[in-house]
C-alpha cells in the first residue's frame, strides 16, 4: 500500500537515513486503519519497507507484520496468495488426493483449447467413470490463526476452471466445505452438475464462489472436483479442470 505520513497515528523509527531518494526502513507502532481492523479492540502493526522522500514530502509502503495483541496477533503474509497447491497440473497430480478414480484414472496433460490465461497451459483430466480428487487446507499451517478467522472472518474466495472436448460428451463437479476443528461442515458450495453434450464447440468456463459471514469457528477448507465422460469410451475424454483457488482475501480485493 502507498500512502503519505500524515495517516499514521503513531511511530517510531527503528533506522533512518533521509535524503532525497533514498529508502528508509521504519517500523510503526499501532498502526490504525479502519479497512484493515475490523474489530476496535484491534489494531494493525505494519512495517514500511520502503520510503522515499522528496523535499517536504513523502511516500510509504507497508507490509504487514503482527499486530499488537495476543492470539490475534499473527497476521497473515499475503492475503492474495493461492492456498491450493499445484492448481494447473504442472507438477502432475502431486497434491492432491485422489478420491475416486475411476474408468482408467486421473490424468494430466496440455490443454486440448486455449485459455483465456495464455500462462494456463497444463491441466488435469477425468475418465470414463467418476474421478473426483480434494485437498485439505490447514488454516493454521498457512497462517491464518483462529482468533483472526474468528474476529476478522475475512472473504474466502474459491474458483476453478473447467472445459469437456467438442467429440464427447462430458460432467463436472465441485463442492468446497469450511470446516470446523472436527472437520464438520459450517458452510458448503456445492452447486449442480455441470453435463456437456457430444459434439459442442464449448469454451473454458469459470466458477466462483466467495463464502461471507460464515461466523466463527472455521478452521479447515476442504476442496473437492472433477467430473467423468458420458460416453463411456476408454482412455480420457472427459472434463478437463485447471487453475484451481482458494484465496483469503480482504473484501476490497475478492471481488464478487
């Protein structure tokens, strides 16, 4: 974030060597800013890791560190960072867990289309029967402790993309749970099958959800997809899935 001096309430400078151009390094104390603390019995420490300075004015950027009380102070490193691991089959199915595979199994391979992210160029692939593969994502692990879900329940933002082959037809599927410290259900995302008819000419297509207010107690993310084909032809014509996310996000950067 870039802002001017003039929104900070208190701070103390731990380094400072002020010429013009040249980068100091401050650390501020009890940093307020309502679009970040939710909670008025909180406040937000962040550290400004780079400033400039010309003449009578100046600029910062601020990085968040820990905030200033107890449990709740461990603050995540990045709001925007992708908590799914290998979500574009780069590192073939490393990751994930395999649930079902059936027909001759999971598969990964290059996309058989375009996509519209000219990066996205590797994606996983389902059989002729029902393959379905999840991972579990620990809160915690990544970060994120309880009392910050609890207090703060920041936006969870989840997308996935998927595309069928124009000669057969196809299904997709996806169902994303939070989940509590008993890995029990608090909310869930499971929207209707998706059925691809033989012979279409069908882009790739984007699912997104963002879960809200889910209240407290959500310790665990558990994200589960895949699909078959319905021709039931040996090898691997059903859907293809990529690009898979699962994003905690401030509510200014999750979009809808």
């Amino acid at each position: 974030m870039v802002g001017s001096l003039s929104s900070l309430s208190k701070f103390s400078i731990d380094s400072f060597c002020c010429k013009n151009q040249e980068l100091v390094n401050l650390s501020i104390y009890q940093h307020w800013s309502e679009r970040r603390c939710h909670h008025p019995a909180q406040f937000c420490s962040h550290s400004i890791v780079s400033m400039q300075t010309d003449q009578n004015t100046a600029e910062y950027q601020v990085s968040p560190t820990k905030q200033a009380r107890g449990d709740s102070s461990k603050k995540p490193n990045s709001f925007r960072s992708n908590l799914i691991k290998n979500p574009r089959a780069k590192d073939g199915l490393q990751g994930w867990e395999i649930v079902k595979n059936g027909g001759d199994g999971w598969v990964t391979g290059t996309n058989n289309k375009p996509h519209p992210d000219d990066t996205v160029t590797n994606c996983f692939i389902t059989s002729y029967c029902l393959c379905l593969k999840r991972q579990l994502i620990d809160l915690k692990k990544e970060g994120y402790s309880d009392a910050f879900m609890d207090l703060r329940q920041p936006r969870i933002r989840i997308s996935d993309w998927y595309a069928p082959r124009a000669d057969c037809g196809s299904e997709y599927q996806i169902c994303v749970e939070l989940l509590d410290q008993n890995k029990k259900p608090i909310r869930s995302f499971k929207p209707k099958k998706i059925v691809f008819q033989q012979w279409n000419d069908e882009p790739w297509r984007r699912v997104t959800h963002v879960f809200k207010d889910y209240g407290p107690g959500v310790r665990f993310i558990r994200f589960t997809h895949g699909g078959k084909d319905m021709q039931f032809w040996k090898g691997w014509y059903g859907v293809r899935i990529t690009n898979s996310s699962v994003k905690i996000c401030r509510e200014v950067l999750c979009g809808v």
